[in-house]
C-alpha cells in the first residue's frame, strides 16, 4: 500500500516563503505517477494547487502560478512544493497527491498558515 508523508508546514509571515515535501513509500512506485499537491481551506472545497506528471509536465492552479514550483525526485520517490511571496489567502491544509494505476493516494496534510 502506498504511503505519503508530508513536511514542512508551518506558520509564515505574508511575503515569506515555505517549502512543503512528500515522501512516498510502499508499494510500487510508478514513475509515470501523477503525483501533486491540494489543499483545503476552512470551510471550502479541497482544490489543485499544483500537478507533475511523469513526463515532468506541471499544471498550476491560477492563484499560485508564479510563485509555487512544483518538483519531483523519481529515485527518492519525492514530490516538492516552493512556496513563495505567500499571501494570507494560501493558509489551508495542504495534501500531498499520487494517482498511478487508477487509484488516488493522499497524504495525511501539513497546516500552512500565513500570518503576520
């Protein structure tokens, strides 16, 4: 059974930046995964922030385009998120995400909070 485990949540000042990884394990693990990130506001639908298929091709959501990347790491079966210049409106749970061979996999969720 596939595993994700996210990292490096936590609380920000608006402008600051922030760094969240998923780690994957157990399983197979298909390099031609979709693997991404969502996140979920209080009181609102979960939404894409960003995806990376297994040709490297990333798709963002158009409230972060230009200040999230996406990377991934095929050998350490790794999935990045860069967060920068983080407004107050980015504060949400955020989920790591895998789909390969027909099924979704999520991570547990890491807390962003953007504060001053």
């Amino acid at each position: 059974q596939v595993q994700l485990v996210e990292s490096g949540g936590g609380l920000v000042q608006p402008g600051g930046s922030l760094r969240l990884s998923c780690a994957a394990s157990g399983g197979f693990l298909s390099i031609y995964a979709m693997v991404g990130w969502y996140r979920q506001a209080p009181g609102k639908q979960r939404e894409l922030v960003a995806t990376m298929t297994g040709d490297g091709t990333a798709n963002f959501a158009d409230s972060v385009k230009g200040r999230f990347t996406i990377s991934r790491d095929n050998v350490k079966n790794t999935v990045s998120l860069q967060m920068n210049s983080l407004k107050p409106e980015d504060t949400a749970v955020y989920y790591c995400y895998r789909n390969q061979r027909g099924h979704d996999y999520w991570g547990q969720g890491t807390q962003v909070t953007v504060s001053s």
